[in-house]
C-alpha cells in the first residue's frame, strides 16, 4: 500500500501481482515505480495508478534493479550471476554483461558521471563506464573499468549491497563481513 501524503489518499498498485517482491526503485524524473519480482519488471504509473510496461528479466531469479539517472535505461542484477541492461524503449533484447561468477546482489548507477556499480557473492565489486547516446540509433557504450576487492566470505556470502556517493565518485559496499567499505 502507498500513501499519497499531499492528497491524503493511498493506493493499491500491486494488489494483482503474482510473485514475491525482489526490489523497487523510483524513476528519477517521472512518478513511476519500477517493481521487480522473481522474473519480471513491472513499471507503474503512480499518477496515473496503472501499469505502463512488463518486462521479463532474461534472468531466472531477479535480485536488485537500478534506474539510469537518464531515466530511459535499467540495470537488472540476478541470484544466476546475470547483469542485463535494459533500454526503455526497446525492451525485449537487453545488453547481456557476464562480469561476475557468483549471485549478483546489488546494482547501482552513480547520479551524475557515467559509471555503474555491480557486487556478488564470489567478493568482486566491478565497476563499469556506461555512457548513453542522445541518438536512439546508437547502443549504450558498457565497459568494465575497475575490479575491487575486499570484504570477506561468510556462509557462502561475501558483499551484500553498493551505492554511490551522491556527488563524487566514492563507492560504499556493505558485507556478509559486518563491514562497510569506502571505495575512492
């Protein structure tokens, strides 16, 4: 349920959806709600309160989602170590990344360079380049930058989530290790 505090009404988007919850995230620009369950993003219109797009995942079981700044990309991070970059307009062939050997648990795009982030369960954080075109001809241009390392294994899990800095270019992991780590 959600509640629209300056109406003072609530709502029910996900009332008929099959499938447990993995992740939400907020268009960064528009009122939609992006809903990620085991094999399938849905996209709502809160304004509107109707589903706008569903997309399959292309992964067997979805474990985070992360919104471009841009707002016309996604990122899909999967349990089966699959990064799939999707384009809002054209969502039925996604860019296919196999970076990581182990489950993905986080994604994240930075606000404002063109960077993304992606953590597993193997211990590697990758750090990527993704810059996006103006022209819808053109594909995005994805190149892995950096491998960090540092957060130990503990019961077959290593570093659980990432998120950016919202203005300069630091990482923050969290890991199975009870530790946060700063990454600059």
């Amino acid at each position: 349920m959600m509640h629209q505090l300056s109406r003072w009404r609530s709502q029910v988007p996900f009332n008929k959806c099959k499938g447990r919850v993995q992740a939400l995230n907020f268009h960064p620009k528009y009122p939609f709600l992006y809903m990620a369950s085991q094999t399938h993003i849905r996209v709502y219109n809160l304004q509107k309160q109707r589903m706008l797009k569903k997309v399959r995942a292309n992964s067997r079981w979805v474990s985070s989602i992360a919104i471009h700044p841009g707002g016309e990309h996604f990122l899909v991070g999967g349990y089966d170590r699959k990064l799939n970059w999707f384009e809002m307009e054209c969502t039925r062939t996604p860019h296919a990344l196999r970076f990581h050997k182990g489950a993905i648990r986080g994604v994240a795009f930075h606000r404002k360079y063109p960077l993304f982030a992606s953590v597993s369960d193997e211990g590697r954080i990758i750090v990527s380049h993704g810059m996006v075109y103006d022209d819808w001809l053109k594909d995005p241009f994805l190149v892995p930058l950096k491998e960090l390392r540092g957060h130990s294994r503990f019961e077959d899990l290593c570093v659980l989530d990432v998120t950016w800095h919202p203005y300069e270019p630091f990482l923050f992991t969290s890991g199975a290790d009870a530790t946060i780590r700063l990454w600059h």
